[in-house]
C-alpha cells in the first residue's frame, strides 16, 4: 500500500472551513479562482490526473480490473446449458421481441424445447408481462450480435458484458470520488470479484441492467457535480475580481450535460425495472443538495433559495421529462406492434380509461394501471423470499439453480456431486460493508462528508424503499441494484481511514496492513465461493462446506 496516492482532504469542501483547516489556508498571492476551487473541490482533487503517471493509471488500473471482471463472468458462460432462475421469463420475452416485436405467450413447459435449440414455438397471442422492455431488449441484443437464441451464451453476454462495463465504471467513480487512483482500483476490484455481481453477469436477468443504468446516472451527476462547482468558482471568482461581492444571489451555471445524461440513464433504468424510480428521486435530491452546499461554501447569503430557483426548479424542469421521455420511448416496439399487449384496448374501449390522453398512449396507461396491480398484490410465497432486514448480511440468498448427481450420473465419479448457481455475494464483503454502513452514517453526521452521503445514496434508493412493501413476495437478490454502493461504503471508510492516519506514520501502517488484509480474505473467500456462483461440478461436501448460514440452504 505505499504507492497509494496521498487521500483526500480530511474536511469536506462543502462544510464551512475554519482558520487551521488545511483546504482554507491559501497562500496570500492565490487568485479568488484558486481559492474558491480549492474551497469547492479540495486540493487533492484537483490535482487528481494532472500527472501522466496518474493519468496513465487512472484508465490503466480500472481497465484491468473490468477485464479480470470479464474473464470471471464470460468463462464458461453456456453453462448451464439450461434456464436458470426467471431467465424462464426474460430470456423468452427477448427472443419474442427480437421476433416478433412483442413478448408472446408460450405452450404449456415450452423449456425443455427451447434449451434443446427448438426455440419458436411460441404462440401468436402476446404475453401479459410486468416488467418494461429496456432490459429484454439488452438480452435480445445479445441474442442477435452473438449466435441466437439456441446458444445459451447468448442468452447472457448482454448480462456479462455489462457486469463487466459496471465494474470498470466504479473504478473510474471511486477514483473521483476519494481522489485516490489505487482506492478506485479497489472499489473496481471489489466489484469485479464479489458473488451478486459474479452471479447477475452470468445469468440472463433484469436487475444487472437496473443496476448498470443507475451507476451511469450515478457517475454522470458526480461529474455534473464537478463541473458544476468549477463553472460556480470561476464566475464568483469574476465578480470578486471586478471589484463586487458574491452578496445575497449567486451566479447561473448554464445548460448542465450530465444532468440531461443522468436523466436519459434513470430513464432506461425505469425502463430496465420501476424500481429506478426510487434511484431517480435520491438521486435528484443528492444533486440539488450539492448545488446548494456549494453556493453556500462560496459566500452566497440566500443560498437555499437561490439553489432552489435557479438549481432545483430548473433540474426538475429538465430531469422529469427527460426521464419520462426516455421510459415511454423504451416502449418503442409496443407501440409499432399492433399485437403488443393491450396495444388496441383503447381503439376496443372507446369510453373507458384516462379518455383525454390519445389511443396508443391511453392504451399504454391502462396497461401500466394492471402492472401497478400485480406488483403491489403479488403475495404468492416462495421458499427463498426473504425480508430486506437480512439483505445487508445477505441473509436469505436466492438460489438460481440446483442440480445434485449420483456416482455415475453425467460426469459424477464419487458418491454425490453437485451443481449450484447460489446468488450470494461474497459474504467477507458483505459484513464487512455493513458494518461500513454504520460508520459512514456516523461520519456523515460528525464529518458532514458529502462522500460519505454519496455512498449511501444508492443503499437508501436500493434498499430502503422495500420495507415499504416488505408484505410482498422479494428476494434477496434486488440488493445487486445497490452492490457498487455497498463496496463505496466499504471503501470510503478505508480511505478515511487512511486521511486520519496520514501524519501518523505507525497508524497509517496499521491501517495499510488491515486494509492488505481485508483484500486478501475477501480474494480468498471469492476464489472459494466461485463454484457455486458459477455451476462448478463439485462433491456434495465441499458444496455443504460453503453453506456458513442454515438460512442458506
């Protein structure tokens, strides 16, 4: 850990800065620019790249570790060569839209044909669905560019491909976000090896998608953030310049490119899972809590007003429509596809729904009317549903597929042999990142560290809101939505405390060598967990031995 760049600054730019503080100390020659730059972002941040050594590394590092990430997820990636999970549902419902431009409706137990390669004898009829279509468009992606549906590979490169990409952009985030090139790498690391994420890239699901889309929009309002506050330093800077005073109103930032991105993102994340909406709203607010943190570091005096007229009002003037526009236009298939589901109700029911809206858009509001009933009553019980109490520890994982063989059977030479596709993460990280969670939630309150509400962000939009509907069937394997926020967590605490250690050279090498130790254990326990996130044949013992928790099995 020697190389790790220096941290950055222990106080939050956003807080108030006081005489002694380091970031608030500049020398008496700086211009108002540097100083409000320095104030806004912090020193090390804006260092951060301005070496070719860094710069280098700061792509270097977290492209190997996406390509690590690639090897673990496209590595056998046919097996099995068999549905696995609700890949029963959305890989179907891919294969029709990619045919079809709809999800049609199929026979009774139309599996078995479809894993033996006869893949189209799905029925004429559309299929009630309750999910968008962004996602199984992904899957049907993948389906076309690489093979067909009758290559189960196929069925999951999309998934894997994006896992993939997922991790790489968590390097690139965390680096931005703790200033520190090798704690990016970390986090990518983290990401890369962890089990939920290992499991959801190999297999042809939604929740992979959601979660890809909403880190997007994640990394695009962080540099939404920084933009923000250099366009904020340099007009304050120009008032102060001029001779006047930032006073009660600061300046506009213009046009915001990666807000309008971040709102294409969380719009194809709705469009992947309604679940995004959840992400939208935190996510949103986080940003227009940035604007006016930072109006406030500057001098402005009516900071939380000015933030709300010409930050707040303006975001939602711009993010809402953008995100709506985005969702509806994920129904693009639908609405071109006359046998889509319920695509004539309107043209059939003349007098019934929102009568206002034109027929297509009518029909598609009736439609969204019945999947709000099916989610909000599905109550059927499940042997792995499980509380959201437990998704934190990972207490209740969800087992995607499950095949035990005799000595003899397939390939089986010992008594008893298994085959598991368990989505558990790797629990040494999970524990450890719960235990995370606590701390930063106390750093928040004491430090006011925008870092530490940064990586909570996506718990709180990803885990929070289903306690509200914990009388429904869910399972354990939602929380992939929010895994790059659990490894932030688990990361910001490092980092900090390598801040806090900083001038203490035997402490910095107690936590240095915690922090070489926690990766180790959680490398160790993910190379011992792969088979069973990955349908290894294994004995039956050595399966038994990875089942650490009765609520497991």
């Amino acid at each position: 850990m020697a190389s790790v760049p220096p941290p950055p600054d222990v106080v939050p730019p956003d807080v108030v800065l006081h005489p002694g503080d380091a970031a608030s100390e500049p020398s008496a020659t700086t211009s108002h620019r540097d100083r409000l730059l320095t104030t806004l972002l912090g020193r090390r941040r804006i260092a951060l790249g301005v070496s070719a050594h860094d710069r280098l590394w700061g792509w270097l590092g977290p492209l190997i570790v996406a390509l690590v990430a690639a090897a673990l997820r496209l590595w056998n990636l046919g097996r099995p060569g068999t549905l696995v999970f609700d890949e029963t549902y959305y890989v179907k419902q891919a294969y029709t839209l990619l045919r079809v431009g709809y999800e049609a409706d199929w026979p009774d137990e139309p599996n078995p044909a479809f894993e033996a390669g006869d893949v189209d004898t799905y029925l004429a009829e559309a299929d009630y669905v309750v999910h968008p279509q962004v996602g199984k468009w992904m899957i049907a992606a993948g389906m076309r560019l690489f093979g067909g549906a009758e290559n189960p590979w196929s069925w999951r490169i999309a998934s894997a491909l994006v896992g993939a990409l997922a991790v790489f952009l968590l390097a690139r985030i965390a680096r931005r976000m703790f200033a520190s090139t090798a704690m990016g790498i970390v986090a990518g690391a983290l990401l890369a090896v962890d089990g939920a994420a290992i499991v959801h890239s190999r297999t042809g699901l939604l929740d992979n998608f959601l979660m890809f889309w909403v880190l997007v929009a994640f990394g695009c309002l962080l540099l939404d953030r920084d933009q923000a506050r250099r366009r904020l330093a340099e007009r304050c800077a120009a008032i102060l310049d001029a001779g006047g005073v930032v006073g009660r109103y600061g300046p506009r930032l213009g046009w915001r490119w990666w807000r309008l991105a971040a709102a294409v993102a969380l719009g194809l994340a709705c469009g992947v899972k309604w679940s995004g909406l959840y992400f939208f709203a935190v996510f949103a607010v986080m940003s227009v809590v940035w604007d006016a943190l930072a109006r406030r570091a500057v001098g402005v005096t009516r900071w939380w007003e000015d933030a709300l007229l010409v930050d707040a009002i303006p975001a939602a003037l711009v993010m809402l429509p953008t995100a709506a526009l985005t969702y509806v236009a994920g129904w693009f298939s639908w609405f071109r596809t006359p046998g889509s589901y319920m695509r004539e109700w309107a043209a059939e029911n003349p007098t019934l729904g929102v009568t206002w809206l034109p027929e297509s858009l009518r029909s598609l509001w009736e439609y969204h009317t019945r999947m709000w009933s099916f989610h909000t009553g599905l109550t059927s019980e499940h042997p792995y549903e499980a509380h959201p109490v437990g998704w934190l520890v990972q207490w209740r994982p969800t087992s995607f597929y499950y095949r035990s063989f005799a000595e003899g059977e397939g390939t089986c030479e010992i008594e008893r042999c298994s085959r598991a596709i368990t989505s558990v993460g790797n629990p040494v990280l999970w524990w450890l990142a719960a235990a995370a969670v606590v701390v930063a939630l106390v750093l928040l309150v004491r430090l006011r560290d925008w870092r530490a509400g940064a990586a909570l962000s996506g718990i709180l939009a990803g885990w929070a809101p289903w306690f509200l509907h914990s009388e429904r069937t869910i399972f354990t394997f939602y929380s992939i939505a929010f895994t790059p926020w659990v490894v932030l967590t688990l990361v910001y605490v490092a980092t900090v405390a390598l801040e806090r250690t900083e001038r203490l050279p035997v402490a910095r090498g107690r936590a240095q060598w915690v922090i070489i130790m926690m990766l180790s254990v959680i490398g160790t326990v993910s190379v011992f967990f792969y088979p069973v996130w990955t349908a290894i044949e294994v004995p039956y013992w050595f399966w038994h031995l990875h089942m650490w928790l009765p609520s497991w099995v």
